[in-house]
C-alpha cells in the first residue's frame, strides 16, 4: 500500500539519488498481514514470532536401523566373545513404543525414526549384530516380511554401545515454548520445512507484492517476431519482470505499448486491480513521442492530496530522466523508468527494487556494496556534478569495467556482477584506486 503524502515539488530543479530514492521510500508502505497456507507463503515475511508447540523430535528416537539394548547387556561385547540378547519384537517408525518393554537380556529391533521402547537405553547399529542370522557381522536389516526369524529368536551384538547412543532425544532439534522463527524471516524452503514439522499449517506474512512491469514504444515488438525497418525487440519488461521476481515480487509482464497516450492510460488504468506496484519504462525523456508523462498526468485522483506523477531530472547517469508518484483510487505507487536497457536495470536496481523489499516488510532494502581495487588500462572519466554507475565484475577485491558508458549496450550488462559507484565530485579515478562498488549477485 502507499500514503497520499504530499511529495516534494519536481519543480526544474536537479535532484539527487539520495533525494529521489528518500521520497519512493516515504511514500510506500508495507503491504497488509494475511494467513496463508505454508506453500503459498513462501517468499513472504513473517510479521510475528513462531513458538514451538511441540518439540521436535516429539519423543526419544532411533537414527539406525538396529537394536534397542540395556546398555550392561552389551558391555564388554565383542565378535570373540558377542552378547546374545533375545529379540522381543519390532518397533517401526509410526509404532507405539509403549507397547514393547526391552527388559535384562532382551532386545528390540528398532528402524530409523522409531521411538525408543521403555527400558531400552541405547541403540546398536545392525552392523554391530548377526542380524538374528548367526553367521557373523551382517551389512543391513532384512524386512520383516522377508526375515525367517521374523521379529524373535536370538540375535549377536559384537560391539558395546554407551548409554543413548544412536538415539534423537525428545526436543533436542527444538523445544515447546522455544521461538522457531522470528518476525522478519523470509520464508524459504528450510523455513517451510521447520514450521511443517512444528505442525503449523498456515502462517501470518505480508505477501508478496504484485508487480505490473510495461514497456512503452512503437517500435517494440516481441521476441520471437520477425523484425521491420525501424523496429527492435522489447528487452526492457523482459529484464525488469525478471528482476521483481528476483527481488521476492509476483511480477507481471504486459505487452509493449505503443507510443499513444490514450491506450497507454487505458493500460494503466486497467492494470491497477493486480498491481501493488507499477514499474514503466521508456517515455519519460524530453522527445516529442515521449507520451508517459502526459499520459499520467490524468490517471491520478485529483481529489486526493499527493496523487499524481512527477517527472524529475537526477543527477546520475545512466538514468537521469525518472517519474515517481501513485496512481488511481488506493494510490498504487508507480515508477516511471528511462528507455535505454541499461539506464531501466540501473534504475530498478536503486529504486525499484528498495520499494518492492518495502513493500515486502523487509527492512534490509538495498543490495550490499563494498570497496574494490579498481583495475583498469586507464583511467575512468564521469561527469562531474552527476553520480554515475558503471557495469563491472568484481572478485577478490578488485572490480573491472565491463563495456563503455552507453546506457544501450545490454551485452555488457549481461556479462556484469557489479556497479561501480563514481561519486558527483569525481570526474575521473585512476586504476588501483578503492572504489564503492553495488553487488548485484
């Protein structure tokens, strides 16, 4: 969800990252707390603690396939001289171990996961046993159905085995009352497992926000297509679809739209009853067919306070030109990307994806940076009075520019890890100079 505070005038005036990056953040709000199903929470966050109801393992178990033994009825036992135990019974994972009692020279074949029968002590491999069969060290435990000697007769314990061997002690995973999860957690699979085997079947999380990504320009057309004179193949709702999902976001991809501000506000407007967020990109520079802006300048609702779309010039590069407000009646955030590939991805990466982790409940919003050696066959040259990134690789501490400056070239960007931060007061830094450096992996 998003506030219909009012925003800081555009006005014709240079903002800065900092400043442009502030006021998306200040606008949007996390997303609504729902009960989910396990499976359907996956990539949410939680917004409260998980006790432990029962403790896990919920009673004392077996982790072989052996014998529940006393433990003085195995001391000393060797293949010279083995002590010979009487089988009782079997005790299968899902039994009721209070059925069977292990008294003084006695012995109950146990599997892996299956509760340790009273008067049991400990637990001896198979390996350490004749396995019933009385010809020495066996390699594994017959099943039942195929063992002569069923679940009874003697069996041979070649090696002695220390009280609670083998065996998963009641709550030593985690206990009742313990606090399995903390608010915060974004559930993955280990996540699910946990609160599966805790016996929770649903779970309090703020979902994951729904992303509409759409690109504008006539001269997009889908890949697969074949291309005209004048045409290109619509990359940037591809990258950018791709990368909400990555960010934690059900993203929604929706076909090029042509440079008409009509079908574009048509689009918009019928986007809105799945989107918690509106990602476009292209149409926001100064061309006489960049219809984004007028466009959106009519889809607000002008009787609320702080609705609306602002376009803004900043001072970085790739990505100057950029619009952020909110749109139709529950103020849906939007944010307005450039049209060259590379400015978009470098956009979303500063922008975007921040709200989308705002949205999820996330406190941690920004990707991690680092300093790095830079490493290059000559100095790096950027405009003063604008922060620029450039596309790199980084490891062990070092960073290498991939590609030229060029917000068209996506081949770079593909072969990137990294950003290299050049701040507004530097104008040019030198090869083996420590730089601030965005990892994006």
């Amino acid at each position: 969800m998003s506030t219909a505070a009012p925003r800081p005038a555009a006005q014709d005036r240079l903002w800065s990252v900092d400043e442009h990056l502030e006021d998306v953040l200040a606008t949007v709000r996390p997303l609504e707390p729902i009960e989910l199903q396990l499976l359907d929470a996956q990539g949410c966050v939680l917004v409260e603690d998980v006790t432990v109801a029962v403790s896990l393992p919920p009673f004392d178990n077996s982790s072989m396939d052996g014998y529940a033994v006393r433990v003085a009825d195995v001391a000393g036992a060797s293949e010279e001289f083995p002590a010979a135990l009487e089988v009782v019974g079997d005790v299968a994972a899902g039994a009721q171990a209070a059925l069977l009692h292990v008294g003084p020279g006695q012995a109950a074949r146990i599997m892996t996961g299956a509760p340790l029968p009273p008067g049991a002590e400990t637990v001896v491999p198979v390996e350490w046993t004749d396995g019933g069969l009385g010809e020495g060290p066996v390699g594994s435990m017959r099943a039942h159905s195929l063992a002569p000697e069923g679940a009874f007769g003697p069996v041979r314990v070649y090696r002695p085995a220390e009280a609670r061997a083998h065996v998963r002690a009641q709550g030593s995973d985690v206990r009742a009352g313990d606090r399995a999860l903390s608010a915060g957690t974004v559930l993955g699979p280990p996540q699910i497992a946990l609160l599966a085997a805790i016996g929770r079947g649903t779970v309090r999380v703020r979902p994951r926000p729904r992303v509409v990504v759409l690109s504008t320009g006539s001269e997009l057309i889908q890949p697969g297509e074949e291309l005209a004179d004048g045409q290109i193949y619509d990359s940037n709702s591809f990258a950018l679809t791709a990368a909400a999902r990555d960010a934690g976001a059900i993203a929604y991809r929706v076909g090029a739209v042509a440079d008409d501000p009509g079908t574009l506000r048509s689009t918009i407007e019928d986007q809105l009853v799945r989107a918690d967020l509106l990602v476009t990109t292209g149409g926001v520079s100064v061309g006489a067919y960049d219809v984004v802006k007028e466009a959106l300048s009519s889809v607000a609702d002008e009787d609320e306070a702080g609705a609306g779309v602002d376009f803004r010039t900043l001072a970085m590069q790739p990505g100057k030109p950029q619009g952020f407000g909110t749109v139709g009646p529950d103020h849906t955030p939007l944010l307005a990307l450039p049209g060259n590939p590379v400015s978009s991805y470098v956009s979303f990466e500063l922008f975007v994806r921040p709200a989308i982790r705002a949205l999820m409940g996330l406190t941690d919003l920004h990707r991690p940076t680092t300093r790095a050696k830079l490493t290059a066959d000559r100095p790096l040259k950027s405009p003063r009075g604008r922060r620029q990134y450039l596309r790199a690789t980084c490891a062990d501490g070092t960073v290498s520019p991939v590609g030229g400056a060029g917000s068209h070239l996506v081949a770079a960007l593909a072969h990137a890890d990294a950003l290299i931060v050049v701040p507004e007061d530097v104008d040019r830094v030198e090869p083996g100079t420590d730089v601030e450096v965005v990892l994006l992996d």
